[in-house]
C-alpha cells in the first residue's frame, strides 16, 4: 500500500526563484550564507567553529572579496587560507592567485 503523509503535511516543490533564507546573524550574497564572527580566536579555533556551525572558513572568489570587505569595517577576519611553503593556498586545496 501507499505510505499515508502526516496530518497536515504538505507536498513542497522546490522554488528556483526563491530567495535564500540565512540564518539569523549572518549575511547572504549570491545563494551564500557568510558569518562574520567577532569571536578573537586563532586559525585552528574559527576552523573548528566554522564546523561546529556546519560551515567551513570562507574560501573567497575575487567578487566575494569585494562583497565582504565592506561589510568587514576594519575589523580582521579569519579566511581558509593558510601559507603552505612559500604559497598561499584555500582550504579547499586551490591556490591562492588573486591580487
């Protein structure tokens, strides 16, 4: 037999048009949600906290860059970036090759 829904339940269709709902704090841009954290921690710490939030430390595009950086008002902000040898390199694996 065919599975009854719950009392109540309704069927939702994904919207493509639908503008992305962040959580409460952070900001969002272009389908992302960013979290600028005024916690003072190190690398490894904001790392772990960006986990803990089911989120990683921002590897940026060039665009992302200029989204943020004015909402960042002098305060400094952890990225996933970290120096590996003489380069620097994204937490995802890519190397850094902006400007």
């Amino acid at each position: 037999g065919a599975a009854a829904s719950a009392p109540g339940a309704e069927r939702v269709t994904p919207d493509t048009s639908c503008l992305l709902a962040c959580p409460h704090g952070w900001v969002g841009h272009r389908g992302i949600c960013y979290f600028l954290s005024r916690d003072q921690l190190s690398w490894d710490q904001a790392q772990a906290r960006c986990s803990e939030l089911g989120a990683s430390l921002a590897v940026l595009k060039d665009w992302e860059m200029e989204f943020l950086f004015p909402h960042s008002a002098k305060v400094d902000y952890w990225l996933g970036l970290r120096r590996r040898g003489r380069e620097l390199q994204w937490g995802d694996g890519s190397s850094f090759n902006s400007s």
